[in-house]
C-alpha cells in the first residue's frame, strides 16, 4: 500500500483488492512485488521522485522467470519481493514454512 500512497496518481486501490494476485494458488507466490521501478506509470510523478526509484525492470523479469521454472509449493499463498536475493529466499525455505511468514492475515 506505500505504493500507492507514494504516487498520488495511482487510483486507491479497493479494500477487497489490497493482495494483488499474480497467481492463485497453483504452487507460486499470491502476491509479487516487481519493485521500485522507473516506468511509464511513474511518468506523472516528479522526477526527483522518479530518480529516486533505484529497480531496473530486468529484475522483475529475472524473479519471474525463477518462480515458473519450476513448481515451489513452499511459496503457495507467500508475498515475494523482486529485489530479495532468490538464493537467500531459497536457504530460508524451512524457516519460512515452519513459522509460517510471509502471509498476510487479517485479523478480526
């Protein structure tokens, strides 16, 4: 949701809609987050702003390849950030799966 915040143009999202989905369950991430990139969605925004987003779009494009080169159940429901080190997310695998992280939960 910083996002958003962050560049007044975007439309604010609707509350059911505060997960953008990417997949749905099939063994991938429920929600990924290509990073801070300068695109032409940005192109509104002050450029001070703009200068300021520091993701190039390949890494976006480089952690979606990974995630569909194969299955990876263990990321099923999970959020995942383009700019994370894949190796690292990988080497915390169990971590992740024991204590149940990276899941939004919305508590009542």
């Amino acid at each position: 949701m910083l996002w958003i915040q962050a560049f007044p143009s975007f439309p604010p999202a609707r509350p059911r809609s505060t997960r953008p989905r990417i997949c749905i369950r099939n063994g991938s991430p429920e929600w990924v987050n290509p990073g801070a990139i300068k695109t032409r969605m940005t192109i509104n925004e002050p450029e001070i702003l703009r200068n300021k987003l520091p993701h190039k779009p390949d890494i976006a494009g480089d952690t979606i390849a990974w995630l569909t080169a194969g299955r990876k159940e263990w990321l099923a429901g999970r959020y995942v950030s383009c700019p994370w080190d894949m190796g690292e997310l990988l080497s915390r695998k169990d971590e992740i799966v024991v204590g149940d992280k990276l899941k939004m939960k919305m508590m009542m």
